[in-house]
C-alpha cells in the first residue's frame, strides 16, 4: 500500500518479518529468536525496537488499520466531492492492501483475541470509522436503497476483497482488475 522508494527502517524490517511468520505459524508458534534470525539480528536485539512479541502484534493490527483509514480520509479529500472518482480510489487503495498486505489479513482473522482489550478497541474503533466513510460514499452514489443495505454491501466487499489470503492468485494485474470488478459490480447492485 505505500509508495514509499526508500529502503525500510530496521523497526519496518522486522514488522514485515513478525507479520510474515505470525501469518504462516500463528503468534504462539514463533519465538523473538526466529523474527530476529529473519532481519538478521539476534531474538534479544529485538528488544531494542518492541518490548515483546505482544507489542508487534498490536502495532501490526492498530497500525495497518490506522494506515486504511487514514488512506481512506486522503482519497476523500483527493477526490474533492465527485463520489464515483472517490469510490474508484477507495477500491483500488483497498486492492492495494488486499495484494501487498495478505499477512495482515490473516493475522488479523486468527489473532485480533490475542491484542490486550485497548488494542483491540482501538483497531475496532479505526474500522468503525473506515467502514462509515465508505457507506457514505456508497450511500451519496447509491441514495435508495436504506443504509443497512448500504453498510452489509460495504462489509461483503470488504470480505470479497480481503480473501485474497485465501486464494490463489492470478498474477498481480489479474488479480487487481477482477477484484475491481467484482467489487464495483457489488457496489453497483446498489442501483438495481
């Protein structure tokens, strides 16, 4: 999702690293000595970036739904009042996450329990709020049909979209148009 050139941080090493293998093992199946042996440094060097693995996971979860909803607000004002560019760019800002980022959606189905009950208020809390910009957008282009219907198709989407874990791929670009059009298409049904 970032379009950032620049190498990433040591910190940024490892939280790809924590998510990668937390995604394919599970947070008790992965010790500080194995993130640190993946960035190459020792399981106590570590410490010197989270205090455990516990931390890891929160910044993981809280962060990536931080990033979402803060993409979220800047294509809003990118758009600047034309509904149908801003639902195109939420889609694609989504896809984007849903391609780059598939660690993070299994990590979030299998360990959101895991985060102490702050954590995962707040990662709910940022979800609420990204959810809600959506229905607004759908609901400015799609205005009959009532809001609940509006909100379950924002949810289905979200759930189309973030199945890529789930699937195999098709090769990125494939991949990228169908889950396009597929979630155009279920925004669409709105209008029916």
């Amino acid at each position: 999702m970032s379009t950032r050139t620049d190498a990433p941080t040591r910190r940024e090493q490892i939280l790809k690293e924590a998510a990668r293998l937390f995604a394919e093992r599970g947070f008790h199946g992965v010790g500080v000595d194995e993130i640190g042996a993946a960035v190459g440094i020792s399981g106590p060097g570590l410490y010197r970036h989270f205090p455990g693995k516990d931390a890891m996971l929160a910044e993981l979860l809280v962060g990536i739904s931080e990033r979402l909803l803060d993409g979220g607000r800047r294509r809003v004002q990118e758009a600047a009042g034309d509904p149908e560019a801003l639902l195109g760019s939420l889609i694609d800002g989504h896809i984007d996450f849903a391609l780059d980022d598939r660690p993070l959606i299994t990590l979030h189905d299998r360990e959101l329990d895991r985060l102490r009950e702050a954590d995962r208020k707040r990662v709910r809390q940022l979800q609420r709020q990204y959810v809600e910009l959506w229905v607004t957008v759908v609901r400015e282009l799609y205005p009959a049909p009532p809001e609940t219907e509006a909100r379950a198709t924002v949810h289905a989407v979200f759930g189309l979209l973030n199945s890529t874990p789930h699937i195999g791929l098709l090769g990125r670009t494939a991949m990228e148009a169908l889950l396009r059009r597929l979630a155009h298409g279920a925004i669409g049904s709105l209008a029916d």
